[in-house]
C-alpha cells in the first residue's frame, strides 16, 4: 500500500511506499520449508506404520497383531497354494524352518517368480487369522552360484562354459 506526501519546496506530491514488515519474509520462509518437510517426510514413510514380524511372533498365543498393518517373509509351504490366481479364492501359505506356517489370501495377479518352496515378503493386515495381502514380492533363486560352496572341479566346468558362451557372443571377424 502507497501513502503519499507533498514536497514542500514545490507542492508535488510524492508516492512513498511502505517498506514490507521484516517477520512477513520469516513466517514465508517457515511456511514454505513445512511444506518441504511435509512432502519430503510423507514420500519417504512409505512403509512407516509396517511392522516386521517373524512368523514365530505372529502365531504365538496371545500375539496382538489383528487389524494391524504387517510385514512378514517366509517361504511359501509345498502343496499349500489353492484357489484360482488373482480371485478373491486364492490362499497360500507361508512356513518357516521352525513349524509355523501363515496363510496368505492374494486377490492379485502373481509375480512371475512365484512358485511352492520359494523366499516371499509379504504385506497386508491380519484379519481372522489369514494375512490379507496387498503386496507379494518373490525372492527368484540367484543365477549364479556361491563359488565358495562348488568344488574345483565343478568351479572349473563352469568358468569353461561360461567362457565359452562369452566367446560364442562376441562378434566374428571379418577378413578383409
């Protein structure tokens, strides 16, 4: 806002403006760095209300865990999958090496590494005892293997295979 005022030696006005408060250019800068902290700290909890379980500590007598939001990883139990894929039907369970098990309704389509006897972390919340699902991640077998646990001779027929691949693949020359 403007006030003005005359100049007395020759009775013009003159146009003054206000100068701004100084605590305006604090409270914008502390509202702008909250909305940075907001955005910043509500992309990154991602997973902030998850709680990570063992399946011992989920079926222990007594667990509390119903209606909460959880997290468990487990392998999934041979001869358990039933149901159709991705419908409401589908369950499977989850073991552990201790005699625990866990079963896991999914209604959504399967990773493609999905299969019986393999490593899955699972999210979702706990309702009547089965883990109701909204997101299966499949651990897939590694590629290659731990070279510490083959004996020499296997270390030896597989570097030869793999150098032979690795020659197959590498284009031909061609003479001039």
């Amino acid at each position: 806002m403007a006030t003005t005022s005359v100049d007395q030696a020759s009775q013009t006005p003159i146009l003054q403006k206000k100068r701004p408060k100084p605590w305006a250019a604090v409270v914008v800068s502390i509202a702008v760095l909250g909305i940075g902290l907001y955005v910043v700290g509500s992309s990154t909890a991602g997973g902030a209300g998850m709680y990570n379980y063992t399946l011992a500590q989920l079926t222990a007598p007594g667990a509390d865990v119903q209606g909460r939001d959880i997290k468990v990883a487990a392998k999934v139990k041979a001869g358990s999958v039933r149901g159709e894929p991705s419908s409401a039907s589908f369950r499977f369970d989850l073991e552990d090496g201790q005699g625990h098990h866990l079963t896991v309704a999914y209604p959504r389509l399967l990773p493609d590494p999905f299969a019986e006897g393999r490593d899955a972390i699972v999210q979702g919340r706990l309702q009547d005892g089965v883990l109701q699902a909204t997101s299966l991640t499949v651990k897939c077998p590694s590629r290659y293997g731990d070279a510490s646990s083959m004996s020499a001779a296997d270390q030896k027929k597989y570097y030869e295979t793999e150098y032979k691949k690795h020659q197959q693949a590498q284009p031909k020359a061609v003479a001039p």
